[in-house]
C-alpha cells in the first residue's frame, strides 16, 4: 500500500507530576530509526526544507512551540499539516517536497529519519523533483 503524509496521534499520560509522551518504532511508526536531529533557533521569515527525498521516511514533532509544513506530492497535490501539540507527529514519506515554517525562535523541530544523511537522497531542484515524480 502507498504511504501517504499523515498526523500520528502520540499517546500521552498525564498525572499530578505532568506528562509523558510514547511511541513506538515499527509497531506504531511504520520504519526503524537509522538517525536524529533537530533544528533550532529558527529565526521569523526563515523557512526551512525546500527539497524532497528519494527514500528517506521521517517523523517529525514540533517541541516548545508550532510548525506548519507543506508537503507537495509534485502531482498537483499540497496539503499543510501544523504541529501544535506534543500530542501530534508527522509522518512524512518519502517523495514529498517540504517547506517547514516556524512559529517561533523557541520551537525545535526533532526528527527520526528512517536512513543515514545522504546528500544523494535529496531533491533540491523543484523542476527536478515534478520530472522525478512523473517519471
Ligand atoms: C528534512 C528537513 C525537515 C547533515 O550533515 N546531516 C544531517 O543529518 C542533516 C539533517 C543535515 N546535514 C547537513 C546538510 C546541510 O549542509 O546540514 C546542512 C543543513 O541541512 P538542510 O539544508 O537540508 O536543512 P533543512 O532544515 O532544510 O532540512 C532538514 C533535513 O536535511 C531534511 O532531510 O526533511 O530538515
């Protein structure tokens, strides 16, 4: 079945000492972890991504503020998904172009990527990404 972009709903439990967040890799989240990193002090009028991927699957959260991102599947189709809750993941497969926008300095954007950075892997032309995605 083709993966679609999607919101992951992130179980949470909440007591008097606050709250903690799960998930798991393969059972819940549909590839295994190969690498993290996160991005921070975005500053306003800054948008981030800008490419897309060949292979590379990610999740990505938002911590400590919001960020909207614009998945384009290079057929016509753009859907923006906003991460405004611990509670919410994005799942981004691949062949999507993105472009992630900060809410603010504050917020880190933490990223579980299913391979290891590859500048390969990158499509940073978008007249190169539509003519992949037709191909
Ligand atoms: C993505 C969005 C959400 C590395 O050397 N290793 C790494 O693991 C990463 C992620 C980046 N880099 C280098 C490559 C560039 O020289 O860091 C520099 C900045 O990367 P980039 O311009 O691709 O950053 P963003 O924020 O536009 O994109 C990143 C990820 O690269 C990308 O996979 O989907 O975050």
């Amino acid at each position: 079945m083709e993966k679609k972009p999607q919101i992951i709903d992130i179980k949470n439990i909440v007591d008097e000492r606050g709250q903690i967040n799960f998930f798991e890799f393969e059972q819940e989240i549909s590839f295994k972890i190969e690498r993290v990193y996160y991005i921070s002090q975005v500053l306003p009028n800054f948008d981030r991504g800008h490419h897309a991927h060949k292979k590379l699957q990610q999740l990505i959260l938002a911590i400590g503020g919001i960020i909207e991102i614009e998945l384009d599947d290079g057929l016509g189709n753009k859907n923006i998904f906003k991460l405004d809750s611990l509670n919410k993941a994005l799942f981004v497969p691949a062949g999507y172009w993105r472009v992630l926008k900060f809410g603010s300095k504050e917020v880190v954007c933490m990223v579980f990527a299913s391979q290891k950075y590859d500048e390969n892997d990158y499509i940073r032309n978008y007249q190169e990404f539509l003519e992949y995605k037709k191909s």
